[in-house]
C-alpha cells in the first residue's frame, strides 16, 4: 500500500492473508484493516504522492501572505476551466465547458477584471481580462441589461500570476512595463500566494453546482448531474450569468474582510463626511490602450516588410523603417488577435501625433493579400497546422484556402459533430469580440483602378441609358397600334 500509486484495499486485503497463511498465521480482515487505519496520513500521502504533494498539504505554512494596504495594490489572476457545458448559439447541440480568467483585488476581494471564452488561457485571454479591468466596467451592464455598483477601475500596482506560459512571456512582461506594473510569480511550492485566487475559483464552482448543464468537479458528480442533458446556456448566457454572480459575490458579507468587497473597496475612497482619497486614474477603452495588452512579436523588417506566421505586412507607412532598416534592430509588433490581416507596429523613434502625447506611435499595416479573409490568430494557426500536416508549403495562399475551407466545413458540419459546433461557436464568439473593440481608423488600401475603368463604366453607362429608352418606347406602344401593325 505504500507506494507510488498503491493497491486497492481489497488486492493488499488477499495478498497480506495469502502471505500470513504461508508463514502460519491467521488474522482477520478486520485486523488488517486497523493497521491500515493507523498509518499517519502524511506518511501515506507521501509513500503514495510524492514529498511535494506532502509538503502542500501537511507541511505547516511558514510564510504568511503580505498585508495589503489599499485598492489595486496587488491583483491575483488565474484561469479557470468552468464546470459547466454550453450550448451553441441555436440552443440545439451541447459544445463543452468554457474558460474564466479571473482577477481578484486582493485589499477589497473584488472582482478586478475577467474574460469569458472558449479559448484556452494565453496571452490573448490574459490581454482581455486585463482590458476589463483596468476600464470602466459601465459598458457591461449596459449590454446585458442589468444595474448594479462596480466601480473598481484602474492601474494595478502588482499582479501575482502562476508560471504559466501566458504570465511568464514577453508579451506580459512588456504590457506590464509599459504600464509601469509589477508582474510577480508566485514562489514554487507555497500555495498560499494564491490562496484569494483560488478560494475565488472554489466559490464561483459551488455556485456553478446549481446551474442547468453543471458537470460537478468529480466524475461521480457528472454521472449525477447528467450535463449533457440539462445543458441551457449559450457563451453569451454564461457571460451574462458570471457577471451575476460576480455582483451577487460583491454585495455578499466576506469573513475574510469583515464586510463585503463592495462596502470595503469604497469605504477606503469615501467616508460619513465625503470622500477621503482621490479615485485611481481611468483609462479609456481606445485601441491605442488595448494594443498594449494585444499579443506581442518582434521582427527585423526586411525588404518586402514584416513576415509574421508566413503572412507578409505592408503599407506605404513601413517605406521610410524599410529603407533604414540596418539602422535599427527588431521592431515591437502588436498583433490583432481576432484579425489577423493587420499589425501594429511601433516607430522606433517617434512617438503619437499629439506633440503633447507620450504615447508611442503605432502604424496599422496590412497584409500583402488583399483578399485574405478574416481570421483569428488561433484560426491562422489551425490553418498552418493543417497546411503542414498536408505536405504542402505554409504560403498565404495556401493558408487562405485552408480557412475558407474550415469555414465551409464548420457551416457543413455544425449540426455533424461537437468539435465542429464547438468551433463555429468560437468563430462567432471571435466576431463578436471584434465587434466590440475599437475600430481600426486605417482601411486597406483599395486596389488601384484598371487604366480602362473609366470606359468600362462609360460602356456600363451607355447600356444602361439605352436599355431604359428602349424600356420607354416599349411602354409606349398600345394594343391598338400592335393590332394595326399586323392588319
């Protein structure tokens, strides 16, 4: 039994009596049973689990986590699988469990930002969460037809994460720098650096226990619950419910705080007579502010331009970096993560066109292929997945195939299969969420007009202008003269 893994209690039952039997002794189930009972459980859990799992589990914790002394001091961020299915958009078939990122105030215990999705955690989801946070939070109950009192906004101080890929990469590390926070991991092996966190994700799953489509958080639960059967809410449903719940969890008495969140997050700004500190600084949702927080590359620029996923990047605006480019090293680009034809570069020496502004200068450049249709990274990097897995070169045409592909066979397959609904819904999650952020003020280049346009619109014109007099001599022909052309 003490082992890595172990036996079955009933397997260590037939084979200890098969032993004792041998060596001429008799002992009962129920004696054995006992012995089994007074093993220390932190020398089963360690015989059984390793040292480490003994050590976060029965080791006494020897550092206490830091006082907080005000709002947005410190965030703790993590993501979270929702024990819940949803159901595509029509309402007809279940397309699996959805993602959380959550971010909780440590000083108020409020809900600082989060994001919704299908996506797995990555720098993109991380990006999202961050954008809510830090903005006005007014939008969402607009949008979901609900009031409520959320007024946490603003630059957090330091944001703890785990050493996730999305939290340790460069991506994170430079939006935190560029906004002046402290990104922080959490030490290995001492859990109660994310204990908020994760009491958060406790509480938020007891509460997802009572909802239609619930899975349980073991496999006996999901036989019990059944949520394949019980599945009601769309991603736009859940949405709208979590942010419920999240007003439900503000309002609620706290015992770690003595009050709940909301009552403590404004009784630091305001008091009986008035306000006593100055509100944090707000940020206004712009795609200049969203762009720092979008994911990250950098790129040498090259002749053609930028060369990103084997997509090419130009624009008129790269002319002045391309002929200086040995002049400078690798470029700072931000990617749309729900469009992949345009990047945002950054001008190595030149800052926004306000002579005031200290924000940096950000070009719109576009891909080289006009017609390529709109795609997400995580699309754009299914389709050169898949160009590869065929043998064939990654080219932009190639992978403009594949997508429109994937998009014909999503529309194909959505009533065939779950993953198919699972990703036309990710498809129109992704619309939607380019919906929402701000527009891109730059527009593609239009193709540059054929040297005989002209006369082919003059031609266009003049059938036109026939075909409507020929209409009005037709229409002025009565029954009468037809009856005495024919006599």
């Amino acid at each position: 039994m003490l082992k890595r893994g172990g036996t079955k209690p009933r397997t260590f039952y037939r084979k200890a009596r098969h032993k004792l039997q041998q060596a001429g002794f008799h002992v009962s189930q129920s004696t054995l049973a006992d012995r089994l009972t007074n093993i220390p459980e932190h020398r089963w859990t360690k015989s059984r689990k390793g040292y480490n799992e003994t050590r976060k589990t029965h080791d006494p914790l020897k550092d206490h986590y830091p006082v907080v002394h005000r709002p947005l001091e410190a965030i703790q961020i993590d993501h979270w699988k929702a024990d819940i299915e949803i159901v595509s958009d029509d309402r007809l078939q279940v397309i699996g469990r959805v993602w959380i990122t959550l971010a909780i105030d440590i000083y108020s215990r409020m809900i600082f930002g989060m994001h919704v999705g299908i996506d797995p955690p990555s720098t993109t989801t991380f990006g999202l969460a961050m954008i809510n946070g830090m903005t006005r939070k007014d939008y969402i109950a607009e949008k979901y037809g609900f009031t409520w009192d959320n007024p946490i906004a603003g630059k957090p101080e330091r944001i703890e994460a785990d050493n996730a890929g999305e939290f340790r990469g460069n991506s994170a590390q430079a939006s935190c720098e560029h906004f002046a926070i402290v990104l922080k991991w959490r030490p290995l092996g001492q859990p109660q650096y994310g204990g908020h966190i994760e009491r958060l994700n406790g509480n938020l799953a007891q509460r997802f226990k009572d909802l239609p489509g619930a899975t349980g958080s073991t496999s006996d639960e999901k036989k019990q619950l059944r949520p394949e059967l019980t599945a009601a809410f769309t991603l736009e449903d859940i949405t709208r419910h979590v942010w419920l719940m999240v007003d439900e969890y503000h309002n609620d008495p706290h015992t770690g705080i003595g009050m709940t969140p909301l009552e403590r997050h404004n009784s630091y700004y305001f008091g009986p007579k008035g306000p006593k500190r100055h509100l944090p600084p707000l940020y206004v949702d712009s795609l200049n502010f969203r762009l720092h927080w979008f994911p990250l590359e950098t790129r040498t620029i090259q002749r053609y331009g930028i060369r990103i996923d084997f997509l090419d990047y130009y624009s008129e605006s790269l002319k002045w970096l391309v002929r200086n480019r040995k002049n400078y090293g690798s470029v700072e680009v931000r990617r749309h993560p729900f469009d992949v034809r345009v990047i945002y570069v950054k001008h190595p020496n030149r800052k926004a066109e306000d002579p005031a502004s200290t924000e940096d200068a950000w070009m719109p450049v576009h891909v080289r292929q006009l017609n390529f249709p709109i795609a997400s990274i995580f699309e754009l990097q299914a389709a050169r997945r898949e160009v590869l897995q065929r043998k064939r070169k990654p080219t932009p045409e190639n992978l403009a195939k594949i997508i429109s592909e994937q998009y014909r066979s999503i529309d194909e397959a959505t009533e065939k299969t779950k993953r198919a609904r699972r990703a036309a819904a990710r498809k129109a999650h992704h619309d939607r969420m380019r919906a929402e952020g701000p527009a891109d003020p730059v527009q593609p280049p239009k193709p540059a007009a054929s040297p005989t346009a002209k006369l082919d619109a003059a031609d266009n014109q003049a059938s036109l202008t026939d075909a409507t007099n020929l209409t009005a001599i037709l229409a002025s022909i009565t029954d009468d003269d037809v009856e005495a052309t024919f006599e």
